[in-house]
RNA sequence: GCCGAAGUGGCGGAACGGCAGACGCGGCGGACUUAAACUCCGCUGCCCGCAAGGGCGUCAGGGUUCGACUCCCUGCUUCGGCACCA
C-alpha cells in the first residue's frame, strides 16, 4: 500500500456505495456468511433475537433503525470468535391484512406473502446478516399447528380454560386481553375503537398462576422501566380477606357470606358501609323490592359504563344502596350494603368493606352520599372524634388505632394483624396476596389467525380436536364479504366435523388466537424451523436459549414482553422444554417518529422510504447516520439534515485508505517537524480509539462509537499527504479503522479491506472473518495526567503530572 | 392522581464527581476553480472588550464537596406507562 500510493495519486476511483453494495451482498450470501451452524460447539454461541416485523407493505426508516445496529452487534459478535444467530421472521397473522384483504376483495394470505416478498427485498439491501434459512412465517400451517399444538397441552395441563365472564370487546377486533385496552377512554391497542364490556364464553391461559415468579427478574439484564412497568401491571398487593355475612331482613334469611379483600384489616372497626361490584353475584339475592328498579337501572348503566365518557378518576361517586344490610365481623355491627361502580367486579373479592375516614375513594363516596365516617387510626395526640375534611392515608410507625375497641392504643400494624389473627380463629380471615395480573383471553372473533382447536359437540360437549389431526387449517378460500364478522361463522366447510369422541355431527370452535401467541414462542422455532415431530428441538433450545440480546420496541413492555416470559413458564411446566426464562438481556430502541414528531403511517404523509435513501447515500451511510443520530434508546422525530455529515466520513475513509499521500489543491499542507513524535500520536490514537470504541459496541453506544471513528479519521486527515503516511504507524491506523468500522458500514470497510489485502498481494479474505483487533494496553494507558489547579472552585492553572502518583506526592 | 424517564449552544447530541459543549449539522471566513458544485483549511455557547483579558453559563431554588451537568432535597416543564386495584 505504501508504496504503490505515489504512484497514482491525482486519480483515485470515486467512492460510489451503489457500486460496490450490491456486490458485496451477493457476494457474502454466496458465501453464507450469515448462515449459522446450530450444531457448532466449539465456539460459544450468540444468539440474537430482534422483534420479527409485521408485513404490512412497505419498510420504513424505523425498521431500520432496529435492525441496522443489530446486524452491527451480530457481526461485532462475529468478530469475536462467536457463533452468532441472527434469524428472522415474519409476524403474519392479525387484524390489518384481513382488513385489506375486506377492502380490496382479495385473500389475506396472498395479500400478506407479496408484502413479505417485498420486505425481505428491502431487508437485505441492509446489507444485514440474517440467517435466512432458519426463517418462519406465522401464518404457516406448519409454524401455526403448533400453536395449536400447546393449546392442548395447556388444556391437558389446566393452564387453558373456557370461562363466561364481562370481557373488553372492541367491535373491530372483537374480545381483546386486558393488556390490550389502553388509556382512560379504554381504547382497542391496535384500532383505536373504544371498547365495551360484553358477557361471552372465552378461552384463557392461566398465567396468573405465574404472578410471583415474573416479579422475579434475577439474572434478567433488562432495562429498569420495563421491569417496573411489569411490576405495576402485575400488581402484587398483600392484604387480607375477611368474611362479612348479610343480616336477616323482612325479604331475605341474611347469612350469606361476603368475602371482602382488604390491605388495612387494622382499620376493620372503622367500616361504616360495604360496597359491592354491580355485578356481584349476591346483588339480585340481597335486593330490597322496593329499590329493585333503582338497582337494575344502575347495573344496566355500569354495564354501559364504558361507553360513556370516564375522564377521570375523580369523577363524582355513584351507587345505589340494595337496602340490606352486612355484619361486621369483628363487633356485630349493622352497616348498610351499597353498590358502585368504583368497585370492580374482577378484582380481588369484587366487594370491599369501605373506611371512609381512611381511604380517599370511601371517603368522597360517604361525603357524596351522607355515610358516616369513624377514624379508627390517629396520630397521637391527634383526636379521635373530630371532624375529617379529607381521609386520613398516612402510615407513620406511632399511630395508634382509636375507636377500636379492645384493640385501642395498639400501633397500626400490630392492631392488623391482631385482629386478622383473632377472626382467623373461626374462619373469618386469612392473609391473603392479591394481583392485578388477569389471566390472558385470548380467543377472538376473527378470521385471520390460528384456529383454536376445539370441537363442540352436543353429545360430549367440549371435545379437544386429537393431535394427529393437526393443523386445523384455516380455509383459503371464505366469503369475508360484509361487516368484517369472522367469515368462519358461516363457512360451512369449516364448521362441520364430526366428533373424534362419538363420531356424530359437531361444530368447531370459530374464534381464532390471539397473534401475541404465535409471537410468543418464534425465537424456539427459529431453531429448527423444518423440524415436523415436534414444536421445537429440546437439544437446540437447551444449547441455545435463553436468548442472550433481545432488541426492539419498549411498546410491548406489558403484552409481549410478558406473553413470552409467561408462555416459556407453561412450555416449561408441560415439559416442552427447561428454560424458565427466554431472553437474558434485553435492549428497548426508541422510536423514529415523522419528521412532524408523529407516529410515522402512510395515512399521515410522514414516511421515510429507505430505498430513496440508500439510493441517494448508499445502506452504509444510511446504517450509520441511524446509529449517528443520538442514543439508540432515545429515537426521536425523522431528521435526514446531518446525513451528509456521516457520508463525508466515509467519504475521508475511502480517501484516507486510498489516497494516503495525496492532498487536495488547496490544502495547505503543514511540514512535520518530527516525525517519530507524530507517527507515536497517531499510534496512541489508533489503540485508544480501539479501546474507547470495543466498550461503546459492547454497550450498544453506537452514537459515541461514530463520533470516535470519525475523531480518528480526522487525525488522519491531518497526517495525508505528510511524511507520516509513510509511516506503519499509519498503516496500523487505517487496518484498526476499518475493522472498527466493519460491523457498522460493512460494505465499504469490506472493500477498502479487500483492496488493501490486493495491493499487499495477499489472498482476499473477508474483513468479516476477521477477528476484532487486540489494543496495547500501554499505549492507552495515560503516561500523564493533566491535573487542573483550583482555587475557590476557579480554574487557576494545570499541571501535567506523570498517572500513578499518590494524593501525597500530587500535594507536593 | 400514581409509577417511570428526561431537561446541556441555533439544531442532533458528548462529558469515571475534575478544563462543559466531543462528534456531526447549520452558520461565518478562507483555499482550490474562469465560475459554481465537490473537496480541503480555520472560526463558531452567551455578554463586555480593538485586543490581551474578564464576566456569565448544563430547567429553577436550596444543600453536600477543595471541586457538581453528574450526588441529595424541593419545585417546574416535557415525554412514556397506568387509570377508582380496596
């Protein structure tokens, strides 16, 4: 390279991306540098998952923006001697292709493979290095069958269940889980339609069985908001549930029992009043005649409740008394029975006893409705009869119980537990722990998705469809004209079976999965996508999961990120596989909004099309300008203006490698004066860079990790055209640039590379193959340390002072 | 209301408790060019000053420290999540 610099120095070739890109990418597929050997064990495995795209047409700017800096950890990975898997797949079952294919009358599945035609074209000009071979489809009889497949054993496990109960119905997407009703207004996570309550029998896994042991994130590297964000939605509340029973009255024997959940069993003595969810199973029973009209008109309004607005929580209280009465375990006492909407019929017990003096929501509903309202907790000295203009919540460690009979003067804390432990005595209390977590629903009443694989006979009623009998397909051809009804309703060929049991006519289930299900287990079956005997390979899954890098969206922190840790705890309890955990570390990218700092969607106008992009700069140029833009959590609005920047970078790359000796008209350029002192800054600079920049790949600062290569790039540009570049202080710079720059700009850093190697009369070898470069540690070591000289806090002077040196003799 | 994250030049953003503003964009000036584009070089936080230099600066206010963008407290603003969870 030194030498043969002089020689051609006015006419260097251009650096034309276009002309080399394509190249390189034909040629590593050629070469199957992507492919990955599963069955390799002499090199430590890597296994790196990104969230699988939804086909919905056309890339944006933002797919890349997950997925260019994850092909640099796999190939940065690569580099280190590691076996990396990097598949990809494609999430498509779900709502929108059936919703084109209603609108353009054509079939979703037809309309969904030319989309993901269209995106694996545009993924690999990213020049990524997906595995392709181990690629799945969702929607593929053979991927979904085996959702199916765990549907029954989940059944035969007890973690599936068919139940009747009020779930969230959205009129597009028909029944949704609970995580997937969003905001105040209670709105459907994909469509946006609001959503209603409606009675339906439903299919649900049982994953709150698993409550406890998600709140375990031990030995899980994921960022701290979703963790939290999991915490909260699982809403572990330790409490008690005590048992109230209903007083005779002229209409009803009385004695029923009345299960409340409560968190304060210390301040039992302080309920005026009960309250129950309108849909209560004891309210038609307690009913007094005389308020059953006022009762049923408030259960048919709560039922509707969604519909009307709920802007607040602070709306005013409503409820409606049912005219019997409840007793108070602990004293005897007599207190009225009311319900309301603030009670919700699927938490806890659904009923609560209310302490208005100690809990804002029983207080303004007391307030609203004239209730009485007793403290039974004060703060000493603090009296125990006076007025309270607001509840009293404080938990401080010397209030005292008041009004509490012989539980008077007792700390809080300890008054709880004496009297939870003295009705424990005859059944009327235990410590309980109580979640928000619900189990997940997920049947739904569309065509587009995995068919639940059940029979309804009228003979044996639900009758599971027999393994061997799997997949249910899902018919091609339907009629989905009309409202977007599922067209399964009324496809008589796929309705009509006969029973596996008596062999009579039956009806199979027409409801579909929820698609979080086949997102949940795809990293498994990336694993041996082929395999026809079973889901996935037991041996594969043990040799290569937990996932070790997960990358993708934060806007799944509660729906998928959860269905995936859930579903790999049920696979683990059928037996299907060991792990109990499936990704070890987890990194959230933030979002690329339109340039308009919204969402970007084709119905906004606000798309970013890479293919113009790479046009116009080239893929590297565009993966780096991604990784450029600021940290990778962060994303932010589309802002193409400091592209340019990021390809004159590479623009000086190219030149610095090529044309080490050359030096534009105009330039002037400055005589060396010592040449050793130079070459040894360049050196310095080089392995510091190395250094700097292995610990940026390594934790994921791509943003930093640019601006270094282009700090050591400018050093160099400094150095062209002078006697250093004659230098192997030099030439070391430039070999660690473009391995620096390898994992990131892959194209060109394989080109200069291979020109390199020409020029030398070396064998080419790919730049990929090769291994990431070690730094001198002495050469980044600081010899000296400038240490700043400071005056009441004002910089006064600096002295430079050899590292090392004690407080003692810096002091001296 | 509760939980979480974040507030730094004109802009995107850097900064183990140690020279705030790396790197890039934009802007200004210059070289090259018949000219322009490209490329290259220099300057570019704000204020005072011809200059040397000085003052002020990381949302606001307190605190800890020899020293705070960084740690602690209070408040404000923005973004994300939750939505009466007893």
């Amino acid at each position: 390279m030194t030498e043969s610099g002089t020689a051609d120095r006015t006419r260097i070739e251009r650096y034309e991306p276009t002309a080399i890109e394509p190249r390189w990418q034909a040629r590593w597929a050629e070469l199957g540098l992507h492919r990955t050997d599963l069955h390799d064990d002499r090199r430590p495995k890597f296994y790196l998952l990104t969230m699988y795209p939804y086909p919905s047409g056309d890339i944006h700017i933002g797919h890349w923006y997950i997925k260019t800096p994850t092909d640099a950890i796999a190939r940065f990975h690569r580099m280190h001697g590691e076996n990396v898997f990097l598949p990809i797949g494609f999430d498509a079952f779900g709502l929108p292709a059936e919703n084109a294919a209603i609108s353009r009358g054509i079939n979703p599945r037809a309309w969904q493979m030319a989309n993901i035609e269209n995106m694996r074209r545009q993924l690999r000009m990213m020049g990524a290095t997906f595995d392709w071979e181990a690629e799945v489809v969702t929607a593929d009889p053979e991927y979904y069958r085996w959702n199916q497949w765990f549907f029954l054993r989940f059944l035969e496990a007890g973690l599936a269940y068919r139940a009747t109960s009020p779930v969230d119905w959205c009129p597009n997407d028909g029944t949704l889980a609970r995580e997937q009703v969003e905001g105040v207004d209670r709105r459907c996570w994909r469509c946006g339609a609001k959503v209603e309550k409606r009675d339906l029998a439903q299919w649900y896994l049982k994953v709150t069985k698993y409550a406890d042991e998600l709140l375990d994130f031990s030995g899980l590297d994921w960022p701290e908001p979703v963790k939290t964000m999991q915490t909260n939605w699982i809403g572990r509340s330790e409490g008690a549930e005590l048992v109230f029973t209903t007083a005779p009255d002229d209409h009803q024997p009385g004695n029923d029992e009345v299960r409340i959940f409560t968190t304060r069993p210390d301040t039992l003595f302080g309920a005026t009043f009960m309250v129950l969810a309108p849909e209560h199973p004891l309210v038609e029973k307690l009913t007094r005649p005389d308020r059953r009209a006022e009762v049923e008109a408030y259960v048919a309004q709560a039922r509707a409740e969604t519909e009307i607005e709920r802007l607040s929580t602070d709306r005013e209280k409503t409820g409606v008394a049912l005219g019997a009465d409840a007793i108070n375990p602990i004293n005897g006492e007599r207190i009225p029975i009311w319900i309301a909407d603030y009670v919700l019929g699927g938490y806890g017990t659904g009923a609560i006893m209310a302490v208005p003096a100690h809990d804002e929501r029983d207080f303004a509903f007391a307030r609203r409705f004239e209730l009485p309202i007793l403290r039974v907790v004060a703060a000493p000295g603090a009296s125990a009869v006076d007025a309270m203009t607001e509840a009293y919540l404080a938990h401080a460690a010397d209030e005292r119980l008041v009004n509490s009979g012989p539980y008077d003067g007792m700390p809080a804390d300890e008054g709880g537990r004496a009297i939870v432990a003295k009705l424990a005595g005859d059944g009327r209390a235990k410590a309980t722990v109580t979640y928000r977590l619900r189990d997940w629903l997920i049947s739904r009443q569309r065509y587009w998705g995995t068919p639940i694989p059940v029979i309804y006979c009228d003979r044996d009623g639900i009758v599971p469809v027999p393994d061997e009998d799997l997949p249910v397909r899902l018919p091609d051809e339907v009629d989905y004209r009309g409202s977007g009804e599922n067209p399964l309703t009324r496809d008589e060929g796929f309705l009509r079976v006969d029973c596996p049991r008596c062999g009579g006519t039956a009806r199979r289930e027409t409801d579909t999965m929820d698609t979080f299900i086949d997102s949940s287990w795809y990293w498994y079956r990336y694993l041996s996508p082929e395999r026809s005997s079973g889901a996935v390979d037991p041996d594969m899954v043990a040799r290569w999961t937990p996932v070790d890098q997960y990358t993708g969206g934060a806007e799944h922190a509660v729906m998928h990120l959860l269905y995936a840790r859930e579903f790999t705890k049920m696979m683990r309890d059928c037996g299907i596989i060991e792990q109990s955990e499936p990704f070890r570390r987890l990194f959230n990218q933030g979002q690329i909004l339109g340039a308009d700092g919204e969402r970007m969607s084709k119905s906004r106008g606000n798309v970013q099309d890479p293919d113009e992009l790479v046009e116009r700069h080239g893929a590297d140029t565009v993966r780096l300008f991604l990784m450029f833009m600021g940290p990778w959590d962060q994303g932010g609005p589309w802002n193409p203006t400091g592209i340019g920047g990021v390809h004159r970078f590479l623009n000086r790359v190219w030149t610095v490698t090529l044309d080490p000796h050359g030096r534009p008209a105009g330039d002037p350029a400055e005589a060396v004066a010592d040449v050793g002192a130079a070459g040894r800054e360049l050196r310095i600079a080089a392995h510091r860079t190395l250094h700097a920049v292995s610990a940026d790949y390594q934790g994921l600062r791509f943003n930093t990790m640019v601006a270094k290569l282009m700090e050591l790039t400018n050093l160099l540009m400094r150095y062209r055209g002078t006697v250093v570049a004659d230098t192997a202080d030099w030439d070391e710079a430039v070999r660690l640039l473009l391995l620096m720059l390898a994992p990131s700009a892959p194209h060109i850093a394989e080109e200069l590379w291979s020109r390199r190697l020409a020029a030398a009369g070396e064998p080419w070898r790919s730049i990929h193959a090769e291994r990431w470069p070690e730094w001198d540690a002495a050469l980044v070591a600081a010899r000296t340390v400038e240490l700043p000289i400071q005056v009441n806090g004002k910089l006064r002077d600096k002295v430079e002072l050899p590292a090392g040196l004690s407080q003692a003799e810096i002091e001296r």
